[in-house]
C-alpha cells in the first residue's frame, strides 16, 4: 500500500521523467510531499506560465514529455495559455493540476476553478481524477497520449483528498484505450502514387512542417530530397528538419519567408507537404496559393488532411515511417534529376534577384538584422539552441540564423505566445545541458514572463538572454506603419526597464550592446560569461520585416 | 474579406453572407461514445466553436453498459461538417461516428403536446391523435397531452394539426436514429 502521490512518482518514474517543471500551491501540498524523497529534480519556476513553457520547451529539445505541476485555482488558470501553446504546436506536456477536496467540488470553494471545464477545448485529453485506485493507470494514459499520434498537451485534475488516499499499487503495464488508436503505417498504395508523381513533376516543392521535426524524420526528409535535387522550403516550425544553408534549400516559407521559397510555391506543379498545416501565415489569400499545383499531403493527423486545401494524395501516418518507405519507392523509380534543370534555373534567378537584404547603418547603429547575423557568427554559425518570443525579432531570427539540425529551434508558432522564449529556453537549457541555449526576445517579448530569470539564477542555468531593444512593440508598430497610417497607438515601449539592473537584481549578468562595430567579439564575450546573462541589444527603433505577404495578399504580390 | 490586422472596413452584409453558408442538407451523426464524465461537452464544444447549431441531441445507452450513443442532428455546409467528423473521432472517448444517410436508416422521435381541450374540441383533437396513431396520455378538464411517435416530418405535421386547438406546451425528444440491415450504426 502507498498513497496515491506516491504512485504517481512511481508511475513518473516508469514513464522516464527525471525533471518536472511546477509550483506547489494548497491543493497539491500532497503531490509535493512525494515529490520531496521521490528521487524527481523538480524547478521551482516563479510563475505557472513559465512552468507550462519550461516543459513545452524540454518536451520540444528533447523530444521526450515535458511535465508541469500547478495548484488548483489561479495556479491551474495560468497554465491555460502554455496549454493552448502546447495544443496549437503539438507538444507533448502532460499537466498535473491540484483541485480542491471532492466535497468542495461546485462550492465556490478557496482556490477552486473548473480546471477541467475551462481547458477541455485547449487540451488534447485530459482526465478528472474520479477515484484513487485509476491515478495509476490514468498517469501513464496521459503519457501515451501526449506522445503518440499527433502529440499534444493532457492534463490531470486531482482532487487533494483523493492523492492522499492509500491504494494498492501496481504497475501499470499496457495501456489500453479503445477510442484512440492513430494512424501511423502510411497506405503503400498511396506511397506508390506520391512517389510516381513525384517523378514525374517538373516544377516540385518539399514543403516541411513542424510534424517532421515531432516524427523525428528530418533525416529521412533530408535524404528524400537528395535523391535527385527536390527544392525545400520549412514553415517556421520545421526551421531545422532539412540542412540551412544548403543548394537545394530555398529559405523559409510564408508572410516573411524568402521570395524565393514563396514564388516556387506560386510557380509549383506538385508540392509534398510533410507534416504541415497550410496554416493562414503560409498560405496568404487561400484562394490564389500555389495555384498550378498537385498536393501530396502526408500527416499523422486526417484532419489535417484537407481541411485548407484539397489534397490530390493524402498519406495518413507517422512521417517517419512514410518517409522512408516513400524514399525506397522513389529510389527505385530512379528519377531523372535532369527534368528539374529548367525549375533550378528559375529558382536560382530568383534567388539571385531576391536574396534577403537590409540595408546597413551608416554609423556604428546595430540593425536588428545586423544583431542576428552577429549572434549566428558568434555562435560559430549557429552551434547552439535558439528559442526566440514573438514579433520582429523571431522573423528576423527565423530569416537570418540557420538550423543544421532539428530541435535546435524552439518556437511558439501557432499560438504566437509572447512570453514564451525565456522559459521555453530554460527548460531546453535543462533538456539538453551540454548544448549553449539562447534565447533572442525582444524588449516587450522578455518583460511578459521575465521572473524566471531569478529561476536561472537559482538553478545556474546558464541560459543568455539576448534583448533586441528597439523600445518598440516592434511588429506591431509595423503593421501599425504600413496598414493604419502610422498612427502609434499604445506600441511605445519607453526604455525601461534598465536591463541590466534588472538581470543583476535577479542574480544574472548583466551587459549593454550599443555598438556594431564590435558586436560579434562583445556577443562572444557575454556569451562566454558563466551561468545566466542578460545582453541588452540596443537596435534601430524603426524597421521593418521584409519580405512580407500583406495579409490576404497572395505570394505573388510580395513587398519589399 | 478583410483580414484582422488590416484597415479595409466589412461591411455587416459581408459577414453575414460568409457565415450562412447552410446547404439545407440536414445531418444526422450517431455517435459512440464512452460512458464518461466531460464526453458530451467536449463533442458539443466542437460544434459551437465553428457556430454551428446543433438541432438535435439525445443521450442514450446501448447495449453495452460502458458505451453511451449520442444522436445530433445538425445542419451545415458539407465540407465543414466533415471537418467537425474528423475532429470528433480524434476525441479519445468517442469510438464511431456515422453520417446517416436519410434512406439508409430509420429515425424516430417522440413528442409530448399539451393541447387546450374544452369538452367542445375534444372530440376532434380525437379524432386527429387517431389518425395520426397518437396517444392520449392524460387528460384534464381543459387540457390533454398527447404522445406522439414517429419521424420528425409526421411530429411536424402533428403540430401544425393541432397548433389551432390553442398549443399549451410542447417537448420534443428529438431524432434517435440506426442504420438499416445487419451492420452495426
């Protein structure tokens, strides 16, 4: 006999979890109880947002579950928008939130919120402890089904009387769930037909999404295009499923994605899109995308399938297992890499034409480009993790970095959290401890969840902050210019805080940038810096992301 | 249509031409679900986050105790009601869903109506639950209720009858449906 609490340390433990990610409230005093011997390393974060982030981030660099205690009451409604972060990229994170005794249940109790209620359409399962005796086989549940399938957030509700029951412990062995059984073998007769078609395009495109990188596929991917030269564009999930900077890479895809990727789309006869959503930021006008071509359309999820644009083939599974076995029938039709001469030369005009440019200060200003161009050669082209927040900053990012290597590039793409960077990189810093992780925010981004640079400090993780300061609410400001006749409403930052105050206060280092004349050897030397530091870029405070799809425009009509 | 973000102006009549986009076709989906707490939330919280209204719905069990069947009716544009089936099987308690296709099944419902009845109209009111092989179930010295069984074109046409005798109250259960032949629904 144990307590329940301490079944669910037992059942963690099974699932492999060595770190969890929370804050312990009154409702689950239980849990943290088991917590305190159970051999788990738990980080106290300062806020359950970045608690909830913190594992979305480990679940995104390692690959593995990312899981996150919260109490019951505001605890479990701050997890609600890392919750929906999760849904909307598909994170594995399984939460446990605290919950008032069964009795209180309804009754306006202290500390009592309908978790269950209010995140039902933000998870992908979630589970109302109604009985002791299920936590067991309900624990491990969750971690199927956060990890299989298309992955995604589960959350466990626990009343606190019911933890604190003893119950006979067994482990659990399989799992069994008769509603939930996801598609992961790819229909061989619908591989057979990609792969034909595949051959047979004049104009093709490989158009990889986040789900490659979730499918652990980027190889496959990767080989699949160098059969015989394919094209490849990634959305700003999939930034890192095919090798950048590379001959057959086009850049990345959609509003501020190159012209070049964006034009081969418009121009394409058959596009392969792996693990990709056709989300509104990829597509631009539904109406007018990539209207000359054939869809293949693989996805572990046949809701996907369809849902924005039609697909001509249709491959239900897990990419990786397509992918290879579309690689061995594609191989075997032993396409003629000469057919695509006519479409490389056209891509190469366009890339010649349309390269990614700004133009740079005449003085010693940094130019937030400038900053990330710096960053990826102080990093010695890119060997580090990078997460970013939302907005300039993260376009910037995603157009002028470049990703060898899957999992490298943590995001918030669907949900566009800001707020995200900062504990999604704390908790790829824990993940992935001998690897430099960095986060690039913005001054507005940082200031959302910047508490937990007092968690970095605490734990010694040496995650560098690295502040594009332009004192703007910068792409908001942007849109503001180009689409509300620059009338500045409510996107003046001023410059406060003192960030360097501020990272000492909280127990990091703290450094100013102001010069681009020496950025790349100062990046390198705050970089080089032990434990948590804070940089505070000081950049142009007006620019704008370029290219851009207007919204509602079609690729095509690209600006800038 | 304008995008979020953008200055361009909708008008109201834009916004309301995108949003009545109705084919008229009326779906009937029979759903199997587990019998758990949260299941039928979750499948009605998929439908009005895309705004659509659900006619009808009726909770029952079946055969199998662990199993509950949820019946909906629905009406809306093809392409999205497919995009709400996708979105229901991925819901872990939910184990079938079929879009019943009208001659493929039978569907019934049932109706109680409370009909004004002096010892005047009676006779006729009568006369009108006979032909329609309804039943009175309770009869007052102003009032009977009638019940009323079949599909829901006869229950309709049943209202229409009897609406003029003065229609006190009505409860209607909505649609329960299963397919024809020996296939499971």
């Amino acid at each position: 006999m144990m307590r329940a609490v301490d079944a669910i340390m037992e059942c963690l433990k099974a699932e492999g979890v060595d770190v969890v990610f929370g804050y312990p409230g009154g409702a689950n005093l239980p849990t943290y109880d088991a917590m305190y011997d159970s051999g788990i390393r738990h980080i106290l974060v300062r806020h359950e947002a970045g608690g909830g982030h913190a594992a979305e981030g480990y679940a995104k660099a390692s690959g593995k579950v990312g899981v996150c205690f919260a109490t019951s009451g505001p605890g479990a409604t701050n997890i609600v928008t890392p919750l929906t972060d999760a849904m909307m990229d598909s994170v594995p994170v399984v939460f446990f939130t605290g919950q008032v005794r069964t009795e209180l249940l309804g009754t306006d109790g202290f500390q009592e919120a309908d978790t269950f209620g209010i995140t039902m359409p933000i998870v992908k399962h979630s589970f109302m402890i109604q009985h002791p005796t299920e936590i067991p086989r309900i624990v491990h549940e969750a971690f199927h089904i956060a990890r299989t399938g298309r992955p995604g957030p589960v959350l466990i509700d626990m009343p606190t009387d019911l933890t604190r029951t003893e119950i006979d412990y067994q482990p659990v062995g399989d799992v069994r769930l008769p509603g939930y059984q996801p598609t992961t073998e790819g229909n061989q007769k619908q591989i057979r037909l990609a792969a034909k078609a595949m051959a047979n395009a004049r104009r093709p495109v490989i158009y990889a999404g986040g789900g490659v990188i979730n499918a652990d596929a980027s190889s496959e991917l990767t080989e699949l295009a160098l059969v015989d030269g394919l094209p490849v564009t990634c959305t700003l999930m999939g930034l890192g499923a095919f090798p950048a900077p590379h001959q057959q890479w086009l850049g990345m895809l959609g509003m501020h994605g190159t012209r070049t990727a964006n034009y081969a789309m418009d121009e394409a006869d058959l596009i392969v899109a792996v693990g990709a959503r056709f989300d509104d930021r990829i597509t631009g006008k539904l109406s007018e995308f990539a209207p000359r071509a054939k869809f293949i359309h693989i996805d572990i999820d046949p809701a996907e399938i369809s849902k924005n644009v039609p697909a001509h083939i249709p491959i239900v599974g897990d990419a990786k297992n397509i992918l290879a076995r579309l690689l061995s029938e594609y191989r075997g039709l032993q396409p003629d890499p000469a057919r695509l001469a006519e479409w490389w030369e056209r891509i190469e005009r366009w890339r010649m034409q349309h390269p990614l440019r700004y133009d740079d200060s005449a003085d010693n200003e940094i130019k937030p480009q400038f900053l990330v161009q710096a960053l990826y050669d102080a990093t010695d082209r890119g060997d580090c993790i990078l997460a970013t927040d939302i907005g300039q900053h993260q376009m910037w990012a995603a157009q002028y970095f470049h990703f060898t290597k899957p999992r490298r590039w943590i995001q918030s793409g669907g949900l566009g959290t800001m707020g995200f960077g900062l504990p999604a990189a704390m908790g790829a810093a824990v993940a992935q401890p001998d690897l430099r992780t960095i986060v690039l925010s913005g001054d507005a981004s940082i200031q959302m969840n910047m508490q937990e640079l007092s968690t970095l400090a605490t734990y010694g993780i040496p995650v560098k902050v690295v502040i594009m300061n332009n004192g703007y609410l910068g792409m908001v400001r942007q849109w503001q210019e180009l689409f509300w006749d620059r009338r500045y409403s409510a996107v003046e930052m001023s410059q406060w805080p003192d960030f360097v105050k501020l990272a000492e206060a909280m127990g990091c280092h703290g450094v100013r940038l102001v010069d681009k004349t020496t950025l790349v050897d100062d990046l390198r030397a705050a970089l080089a810096l032990d434990g948590p530091v804070v940089i505070d870029a000081r950049v142009t405070k007006e620019e704008s992301v370029y290219p851009m799809i207007a919204p509602g425009q079609a690729a095509r009509d690209m600006v800038g | 249509m304008g995008e979020p973000g953008t200055k361009e102006l909708l008008s109201l009549a834009e916004l309301d031409a995108a949003a009545g986009v109705r084919t008229g076709r009326k779906h009937v989906l029979s759903i199997l679900v587990e019998n758990k707490p949260g299941v039928l939330t979750r499948i009605a919280g998929l439908f009005a986050r895309r705004g659509f209204n659900i006619d009808t719905l009726v909770v029952g069990p079946t055969d199998d105790e662990a199993l509950s069947r949820i019946t909906l009716t629905v009406d809306g544009a093809m392409h999205p009601i497919d995009q709400v089936t996708k979105q229901l099987h991925k819901l872990v308690n939910v184990l079938k869903i079929r879009d019943l296709e009208p001659d493929e099944a039978v569907a019934r419902e049932m109706a109680l109506f409370k009909i004004s009845a002096d010892a005047g109209s009676r006779g006729e009111i009568m006369q009108v639950v006979e032909i329609f092989r309804a039943k009175i179930i309770d009869v007052q010295r102003r009032t009977v209720i009638v019940e009323v069984t079949g599909t829901h074109d006869k229950v309709e046409a049943f209202e229409r009858m009897v609406r003029p005798f003065g229609l006190v109250e009505m409860a209607r259960t909505g649609e329960i449906a299963l397919s024809r032949g020996r296939g499971e629904t």
